[in-house]
C-alpha cells in the first residue's frame, strides 16, 4: 500500500505579491520553479515523515516543477503520468482540497481530500460534496478544519496537526533588532500590515524598523528574519493553521495580529499574542501599538509564544501521522469503488 500525495503545478498567473517584472522574469526564467507555499511543504514533510517510519509515500508533481531551490526534502516526487501506472486500488489517493476532479484518474479505493485551507472547499467543490466526486475521507491540518469540515461533508475526518522545526525555528536573542516589525507578502491582505504601520502616531514609526518580506524564501532564510525581527505581524486570512506566526513564535518574535481561523490553535489572545480581528486594520494597528509601548507585554508574549510553540514540533505530527497511516492500513477497504457525481 502506498499513499500518494498530489501537488498542483504552480500558477503561471500574475501572484499577488509579484511586479509585472518579476511575473515576468518567472515565467520567462524560472519556468521549473514552484514558489514556496506553506501547503506544499506540509505536503512533503508527511512524506518524509511516513518514509522515515515504514510506510511508502510518494509526492506527486501535477506539471514539470522543482521544489529543491527551497524545500529539503527525502522523498523523491514522481509525475502524474508515473503514479497513475504505479496506482492499484490498494493504495491511498491524497488530493489537495482545491483540485477535487483529479481524484477520478486514480483506481484507488481510498481517497482522501486534504483540507489545509477551508476557505477554498467551497470554490472547488462548486456546490457539491467531496463524496460526490468519490472521495471516501478528509484529512485536515488542524482541529479548527476539521471542525469547519462537519457542516461541508459526512465523510469520516481525520486530522494530522501541522509541526514545525524547533531546530531550526528558534530564538537567537543575540540578532533580535529592537522595534523591528516582520509581515509577509504572503496574500492580497498583507497589506493591511503596511496600513496598520501607517496609522501609529508618526513618532513611533520613526522609532520602527520595518520588513516586508516576499514569501518566496527558503525554511532556513525564513528562520533568519524571524531571528531579526522583534514583533511579527500576522497578516493573512483565512488560515487553515497559519505556520507563519507560529515560526514565529518559536523564533523568540512577539506576536501581532489575525488568526484567520486556523491560528486560533496557537495564537492565544493576550497570552501568545495579541489578537486582531481578521480584516481589521486600526485594530491591528492599535495592537501593534500596545506592544511596541508595553515592554512587559511584549516580553510576555514573547515567552508564551516560545512555550507554545514548542507544542508543535515535528516529533508531534510524527507521531500523528504515524497513528493516522496505521489506521489507513489496518481498516479494510472500501467494497468498491465510489463512484464521481
């Protein structure tokens, strides 16, 4: 039995954080280079994941693509063409939510939509249910997707909480720059960082530093700003998990802004962070302020987030993947064959 884990090519459309000139230059000169994305990182690391522990999983590249620039990685991914002759019925189909029409080239009997982003079911699913388009299973990146998932599908749901590298995504005090401020040009709404930064009174923005990132760097390059940066700005929404502030957190970064959804598991108002509602710019704005003028808050949620994001290291989703794939393997198939529409 194996699992198959499919990823989508990378959209040759204009993204929301590139110029004309760099849209450009990507298409022209990185044809083969699919940008760092969250999704597919988590992707790959439940690959390498259920390789180290006796299982056998592949990661499935939907086009001609390279992750190697950015992602390490153990696991080898195969194309579309190559797991669809390796497929039997046996083996366990892994699709990512927003592209639930693949799942029919597949014979296997077993198939999960995984769900890392519940605001895309919708848009995929154009109305429909999973189990319309033969899926058997979900598998969510964290509880509050899964949660989310109970009123969109009454298939069985499964959850494997994302984990991140404490070795790597940890505190250098020895780096940190006082008052500097971190977002990533991540999505259309990384803007309202840029907006919250504006509306402080214009003498706390002189006292500032700001960095606004383009999510297009390596694990190890990311770990570098967050090193640097004294308060992280968490921007996007919605959020299946949000990763970023959470790397953030365990970078030794105070914590500011949106959970999107899914950074309710790690971003505790108040306690790991200060919690804006999502979309609300003044709101970000004034509690990016408290921060920046509360030394002991700072230093509070400096040190909640640490702690907390030591609860979400690799060893964790190791052991939940692990539970999980057992699970798969010991349940006897489905009969036959769900069948699309």
């Amino acid at each position: 039995m194996r699992f198959l884990y499919l990823i989508p090519a990378e959209s040759r459309f204009r993204l929301c954080i590139e110029s004309r000139w760099e849209h450009l230059r990507r298409i022209c000169f990185q044809r083969r280079r699919r940008l760092p994305c969250g999704g597919v990182k988590v992707i790959y690391q439940h690959c390498d994941l259920l390789n180290q522990s006796g299982f056998e999983a592949h990661p499935v590249h939907l086009g001609d693509f390279t992750v190697d620039d950015w992602l390490p990685h153990s696991s080898q991914p195969i194309t579309d063409r190559e797991a669809r002759r390796l497929a039997t019925s046996e083996d366990v189909l892994v699709v990512p939510e927003r592209l639930p029409l693949t799942a029919e080239a597949f014979p296997c009997r077993r198939k999960f939509a995984f769900v890392q982003n519940g605001g895309l079911v919708e848009k995929a699913t154009t109305g429909r249910r999973y189990e319309d388009f033969g899926f058997t299973d979900i598998l969510s990146c964290s509880n509050y997707v899964s949660e989310f998932m109970a009123t969109h599908t009454s298939l069985p749901r499964h959850v494997v909480t994302n984990g991140i590298r404490l070795d790597l995504f940890r505190p250098a005090p020895e780096k940190r720059k006082a008052n500097s401020v971190l977002y990533l040009k991540r999505k259309p709404s990384w803007t309202m960082g840029r907006e919250a930064v504006a509306l402080l009174p214009t003498g706390l923005q002189q006292r500032l530093h700001v960095v606004e990132l383009p999510n297009a760097q390596s694990e190890e390059e990311m770990a570098g700003f967050y090193q640097q940066a004294d308060i992280f700005v968490a921007t996007g929404f919605p959020e299946g998990f949000a990763l970023p502030p959470l790397e953030a957190m365990a970078c030794g970064c105070a914590v500011v802004g949106f959970t999107g959804g899914g950074g309710l598991e790690h971003m505790k108002d108040g306690e790991t962070a200060l919690v804006a509602p999502d979309g609300d710019a003044p709101a970000l704005s004034r509690a990016l302020r408290r921060v920046l003028e509360d030394d002991a808050l700072r230093e509070k949620l400096r040190q909640g987030g640490m702690a907390k994001a030591g609860e979400f290291g690799i060893e964790r989703m190791r052991r939940e993947l692990v539970a999980f794939a057992g699970s798969v393997t010991a349940a006897p198939p489905p009969a036959a064959l769900a069948r699309f529409g």
